[in-house]
C-alpha cells in the first residue's frame, strides 16, 4: 500500500489509513537531489557510532589440501 500523497510505503491498509489522517494535516512532500557533480559529505561526525569490534576473516585459511585429484562424493572437495 503506498500513500498518493507523500509515496511512502505501508504493510498493510489499516497502517495507511492511519498514516494518511495524519499525512493529510502537512504540506506534500518533494525530492529534491543534489546538483549533478556536486559532492555530498558527511560533517556531523558527533552523530556517527563508534564500533567496538573489527573482525578481519581469512576464510582461505580453512581450505584443506587436496589428497587426490578424483572427487569424493562423501567429502567436500576442490577442483585444482
């Protein structure tokens, strides 16, 4: 369900309904985008989360020697 007024987006009828009393009491919405070439950037880095864990995987290092070059049906295997 998408309100004609402002194009937002609703799971279901009752949720727009509810939205549209209430969108009905403001002014329409309208995209305005940036001037081509222009470069956007963000300042307020007060705003930004710190992340408290950086976590670098290597998934190469599982990979297990190939014993042969005949595939096993019953193990994982890889081409050379």
């Amino acid at each position: 369900m998408i309100c004609r007024r402002c194009f937002n987006h609703f799971p279901n009828k009752k949720a727009l309904e509810k939205h549209e009393e209430n969108c009905q009491n403001h002014d329409a919405n309208k995209i305005v985008l940036p001037e081509e070439g222009s470069i956007l950037e963000f300042k307020n880095h007060k705003h930004s989360m710190r992340v408290p864990i950086v976590v670098y995987a290597d998934i190469e290092s599982f990979t297990k020697p190939i014993d042969s070059c005949q595939p096993d049906p019953d193990r994982s295997f890889t081409k050379a």
